[in-house]
C-alpha cells in the first residue's frame, strides 16, 4: 500500500488565535457566534471592529481551544459562513504578535496607594484618571502581562476591570 | 427594455422569472399582501396555496429534489415565518436548495413587537445556509440574486430573504440580469478536487484487497452526471458499493455490486463490509452517527478517502486519510480518467475472495421475514408495492419512523432523485407535503408517500392542497396504531413500557379521505394488499390507502446506538439478546 493510515488524532486541547474577516454587515457577528454556542466550540475571547471602511470588512480575532480536529472544524465552519472572506490560524501559520488592552480600577488611600502607582509604573501602565482615593490604570501587552498585573492591583484596591480581548496580527511583510 | 422602475413586489416576480423558477407555494398574510397583488397580475409564476407554511417548506423541498431545481416558498412575517422553520432545518440537513421568502413589518416597526412581528431573521439564522434581511428595495434585486445563487451552489441549502412590507412597496430601477457569470464577493466553492489527492485515491483503490464504495446525497444533489459516472466507475473496477439513506439511487439498487444500504437499519451484508473492508470510498456522504455507529470501532483497518464539497464535512467525525474538496461529479470524472489513464492491474485472487466473503453475508438474507397469511406484514405490502411499481414512472416519498426504514430496505430505486425522504432531522410529516411537491414537479408521474398513521396526521391538512390542485398523490400508509419507531426501542431499551407511543382515536381514513372528496381504500388482510395497490394506482386523484399491519413487527436488522458494525440484531431472535445488554448507558444513546 502507498501510506499508512492515518494515527488517531491527539487529544490535547491547545489554544489558537484565529483572525476572520467579515463583512461588516447586519448579524455576521450573531452568526459567527452562533456558530460557536450551537457547535459547542469555546470562546476564551473575542473582539471584533471594522478595519475597511471602503469595503466594509471587519475584522474577527477569537482566542479558542480545542483538540486538533476541533480548531480544524471550527475553521472549515467558519469558512463556510457566507459573508466570510478570509480566516488565519496565527497560532500555526508562523509567529504573530499578540496584544491585549485593560483599563483597571483601583481605590485607596496611603500606602496602598503609592504602592499601586509604583506597580504601575513597573508595568508600564498608565494613570489615565486620578481622583484622591481611586486611579483608572491603562495597560497593554500579553494577556499573561495583564493577569499578573491584576493579580498585584487584587490587594491594593481593585474596584473593576474592563478587558478588550486579544488582538492578534502575524509578523513580517505579508497580509492575512 | 434593460432598465425599468418597478416596484419591490414586481421585482421579486420578475428575478424569480428570470431564474427560471416555475413554481411558488405559499400562504399569504398581511405582510406580504403587496407580493399577492403582484401575482394576482401575472400569469408565469404559478402559486400552490398551502394549508399550512409548514407544508410549503416541504412541497418545495420535494420539488426541489425531484426535479435539481430551486424550490421557493412564500410564506408572510411572524406565524408565517416560525411556522416555516422545522422546513428549513429539514432542508440544511438534508442539502435541498430552497429560497423561502418571507414578509416582514415595515422597516420603521422593526423592533417595536409590532402585530405579527417576529426575529426572523434571528430565529433562523442557525436553520438556514444564509439569510437576507432586505432594507432598501435598491438592495433588492442583488440581494434576491445572491440569495438564489448560495441556496444552489455548493452544497445546497435554504436561504431566506425576509422582506418588510415597505420594500414591497417601494420602487427602484430593475436591471435584467447579465449574461456574464458574476463571481460572488466571498461564497466562491470549490468544484474542482485535487490532482494529486485524485491520483492518491485511485491509487489506493487499484492496490486495494477489500475495497468499498460508500456513497450517499452528496451524489445525488450533484446532479444526474454524478450518478452516471458514479455508475461507470464502480463497474469499472468492479468493486462492491453501499448506499446511504439520503444516497438510494445514486447507484442501481439492482445491480449486482450493490450491497444495499448501510447504517443503523442497513443491510448485513453494507455493514460487515464497512467493518472490514482495507479500502474505503466515501462519495458525498457525511459519516452520520446512523451510519458510523460506535466511531471507535467504525471500519477499524481501513484507508478512508472522502470525496465532499463541504470542507466541513471532512474530518469532522472521522479522521480520513485522502480527503478531496469538490464537486462529486467532477472528481469522478477525474477520477475515471486517471484510472484510465493508469490501467491498474489488480489483485484478481484478492478481489474474489472479497466477493465471496460477501456472497457468504449475503446468503444471511437479512432482509427475510416471517410471513403470515393473517395478519399483513409491513414488509409484505411494500415488496408488494415495490413489484406494481417498478415498470412505472414512479417517484417514493416517506414519513419518519418504522414505514421509512422499511421502504429504505425493500423498495429498490435505480436512478436519482425517485427517493424523498427526511433523513437529516427525521422530520414527521415530511412525506405527504414533499409528495405534493413532486407531484406538481410531475404532473404525469405516480407520486406515492409512504407513511405511518402517526407522520402522516402531523401534515394531514395539506389534503386539502391535493385537491384543490388536482394532484393524484398516493398516500399508503402501513398503521400499526403506534409511532412504531418509538415502540421498537421501547421495546428493546425501556422494558417495555409503551409510554405514550400508542396513538388513540385514529380518524377512519377511508372516511377521511371521503370527507376530502379522495379515494378512501383499506386493506385487512394479506390477500387484500394487491387489490388496493392496483386501485391505487389507477385512482386519477387524491388516494389514502389504510393497510392495516402487524402491530408488533420491528425494524431488522438493526445496528442497537453504540454498537459497532459487526454487533446487528438480525431478528427477533436477536431481541432478548439487545434486552439483556439494554442498560442505562444505551438509553442516553439517541
């Protein structure tokens, strides 16, 4: 025979980064979702903004996992949705950057106080609102970055956390 | 002539027109009264008022399959609209090209639960391949267009274009259609297979020992080019081939290398093969949990190439091994001219031993019965249909349920598109209307539904459509007084307990059809069954035919949910057998 049969797939469930272009049209966003709760697919997070205002495309990034044959389902059904024009995996088709955006509240007074603004500081976030007791802190990066950092601000006062989810784009010359 | 202001309603008519769409059923309402008008003023679609939307869905689905074309439905907003919806999710599991277009409030109400207002494009959005919402009558002939092009394309499937009343309303320049092919911006699907995962697969068929041709509606929907050389190949190589429930037809039923059907209530014969065999052909079938049975025992020592439209369809319950996206007629014809081309010698010692294993399942003859000269076996009356049809012009539709199984296995077809049946969703009351659909299709053909008492009441009021048109559709119904599916797996997983499966007060159809101004004929006993098929087929209208059967017959052979291919009931000898195993594990199984 030519070639072996194929090894059962593995098992492990592994996270991917998955950019969609969409038109951006009435419901694309209900069906793209849609997809995901009536498959039973996971959505860890997702956002979504238009990116071509001459032709109306927007543009989907969903951090998801799965097993192999999963991720692969989720992106032949997703390809399957009619105002779908392009879809990339960044997580396998070569290095990409990620980033993610938080705006994290934080009350106090004394020592808490300085001390946040020292971590903050450390993590290169921003103050972008100050009052005498509370900060609004800006911070971007990896989501790692930003659980660490909401990790420390949790003793310091945390009061809410507003996330953008991940954006993603692949390195180097060429587009998706 | 190229340019003319029309209104939204007339435009609809007019792309409808030009798309060579014959036929519309549908149910009016006040949402979409503008369309009504518009065809009340013309005369080159034709409307098949329905009695309920419902039913539309249905008809069009089995105009659609019988005849390769678009089916359109025209049903109004809210009621009109829900009502739909079992259709349509018929229609995406099952890949029939349908348009359903609905009325919707004017655009100003959306959003303001005004009266007869409901989410349609929301609550239909998972049951659909696509769907429009229409919200400037300018948009209107694209959209209408594109609309027509997705259902068809690829793999097909219902689209709806919801249509609020203002746009009906509304006029806008009308363009005729270009003769140009226009590419859609982003629906492009692939027709063409791969060369070199072709040349693989024929590969892998000519080294093959114990090969297998499994195919199934993807052939079919591929059109009759697809069946032809579908046909033309696996005489070519000589191989054996096994059809799925929606696939019927797609190879002769009477050929010797079919095997039959496979699956749940597949032949023993389909089923041992798709267990052993080294070679596996899928062609436009989906590996379905009703065909697979237990994956992880599915065909364990096979090579695997699938043959699909839909990217999606691959891998998604079975890992293959040769996957090829396209068209089923396009890869066959590549595939025949590669193998043409190669003049494969095969392994002759090989391929003898395969046929004679399967002569030795063959010889099980598990479509065997018990026969009885007092009470009429299910079985009996459709060999018995199947034997004073098979020299007519003859299209078979089914409900759901024992009666489908039962026509799957003992009716036998030898060419697409004859064979209608829900085997996605498995939707009661599918049959009846579907049968409308054909018979419209084909005025001169004889069109019979195969239904159970149970199916057939869950769409009885479209009777009224069958007369009105002057549709001579046969319904033959095989009434055990039970949704008897239902009963079967009471029986064999539930103990025994018949809970609400026994359906009480039946109407007398004969009178029922009476009342209906159709035929009305009833059979008792076996020595009566010939006699009513024969009336039957000679009724110039509408006929019910009540063949009473045996109650407590069950559907064999049967694979039990969760087994594997080699594990069939082959009986009721078999019964006690599924009963002892029958634990809590088998009755979360669907």
């Amino acid at each position: 025979m030519a070639f072996e049969t194929r090894p059962p797939g593995t098992e492990i469930i592994e996270r991917h980064v998955i950019s969609v272009l969409v038109d951006n049209d009435v419901g694309v966003l209900a069906r793209v979702i849609g997809l995901f709760s009536g498959r039973g697919y996971n959505i860890t997070s997702l956002t979504v903004a238009e990116v071509d205002p001459g032709q109306a495309m927007s543009r989907i990034t969903v951090v998801t996992s799965g097993t192999e044959m999963i991720i692969e389902q989720i992106k032949a059904q997703l390809d399957r949705v009619v105002p779908v024009h392009n879809i990339a995996d960044l997580t396998v088709e070569g290095p990409a950057v990620e980033r993610e955006l938080a705006l994290i509240k934080v009350r106090g007074t004394g020592n808490k106080r300085v001390e946040a603004l020292r971590i903050a500081d450390i993590f290169r976030a921003r103050a972008i609102d100050s009052t005498i007791n509370s900060f609004v802190f800006e911070i971007s990066g990896a989501t790692d970055k930003l659980d660490a950092f909401i990790n420390l601000m949790r003793p310091l006062g945390l009061v809410e956390i507003s996330r953008t989810g991940v954006v993603a784009i692949a390195r180097g010359a060429k587009g998706i | 002539m190229a340019k003319r202001k029309l209104s939204g309603s007339d435009i609809i008519i007019q792309c409808l027109v030009d798309a060579g769409v014959d036929t519309v059923f549908g149910y009016p309402g006040g949402a979409v009264l503008p369309i009504y008008d518009a065809i009340f003023n013309q005369n080159r679609l034709r409307h098949v008022l329905v009695r309920q939307e419902g039913g539309a869905v249905h008809m069009a689905e089995g105009y659609a399959r019988s005849t390769g074309k678009l089916g359109v439905v025209l049903v109004t907003s809210g009621p009109g609209a829900t009502n739909a919806v079992t259709g349509l999710a018929d229609a995406l599991m099952d890949s029939i090209p349908v348009l359903c277009l609905t009325g919707q409030v004017p655009t100003h109400l959306i959003g303001n639960d005004a009266f007869q207002e409901a989410d349609t494009t929301g609550i239909t959005r998972p049951c659909t391949k696509h769907n429009y919402l229409v919200k400037d009558v300018n948009d209107l002939t694209r959209q209408l267009r594109e609309a027509m092009y997705v259902a068809k394309s690829g793999r097909p499937g219902p689209v709806v274009v919801d249509l609020p009343k203002d746009v009906l309303v509304n006029e806008a320049l009308y363009e005729a259609p270009s003769p140009r092919k226009v590419a859609h911006k982003t629906y492009r699907p692939r027709i063409k297979g791969d060369q070199r995962q072709i040349r693989q697969a024929v590969e892998a068929i000519a080294g093959a020992k114990r090969p297998l041709f499994y195919c199934g509606g993807g052939v079919v929907n591929s059109g009759p080019r697809a069946s032809r050389l579908l046909t033309e190949f696996v005489r070519m190589t000589g191989d054996p081939i096994t059809l799925t429930l929606m696939g019927l037809g797609a190879y002769p039923a009477t050929d010797k290398q079919c095997l039959g059907m496979v699956g749940m209530h597949g032949t023993y014969e389909s089923n041992l093969a798709m267990h052993d065999c080294d070679v596996m052909v899928n062609i436009g079938a989906r590996f379905d949990d009703r065909v697979t049975g237990l994956l992880s025992e599915f065909s364990p020592g096979s090579i695997k190439i699938h043959v699909d439209i839909d990217p999606s369809s691959i891998n998604k319950n079975i890992a293959v091994d040769i996957p090829i996206i396209g068209d089923c007629a396009s890869v066959l014809a590549d595939m025949i001219k590669v193998w043409k081309e190669m003049k494969p010698r095969r392994d002759r010692k090989a391929q003898a031993a395969w046929w004679a294993e399967i002569a030795r399942w063959r010889k099980r003859d598990c479509l065997k019965y018990g026969h009885s000269d007092t009470l009429i076996k299910p079985q009996y009356a459709l060999q018995r249909l199947y034997e004073q049809t098979r020299e007519r012009d003859c299209y078979i539709t089914t409900e759901v349920g024992q009666h489908q199984m039962w026509a799957a296995q003992y009716l036998k077809f030898d060419e697409p598109n004859r064979w209608m049946t829900s085997g996605g969703l498995g939707t009661m009351g599918y049959g009846f209307p579907a049968a409308i659909g054909v018979q419209v299709a084909h005025p001169e053909s004889t069109v019979i539904d195969v239904a159970g008492e149970a199916s057939f009441q869950m769409n009885i009021q479209e009777m009224s459509t069958a007369m009105q048109y002057r549709l001579p559709v046969k319904v033959f119904i095989l009434n055990n007084q039970y949704m008897g599916m239902v009963r079967q797996w009471q029986e064999l997983l539930y103990g025994g307990r018949y809970s609400e499966s026994y359906t009480a007060s039946l109407p007398d159809f004969v009178k029922l059809a009476d009342a209906y101004g159709a035929l009305g004929l009833r059979a008792t006993k076996p020595s009566e069954v010939d006699g009513v098929i024969e009336q039957m087929l000679d009724s110039d209208r509408l006929t019910i035919v009540d063949v009473l059967v045996d109650q407590t017959e069950n559907c064999f052979p049967m694979i039990p949910s969760g087994a594997p291919h080699n594990e069939m009931l082959m009986g009721p000898e078999d019964e006690a057998q599924a009963q002892a195993q029958g634990n809590e594990e088998g009755m979360v199984l669907v």
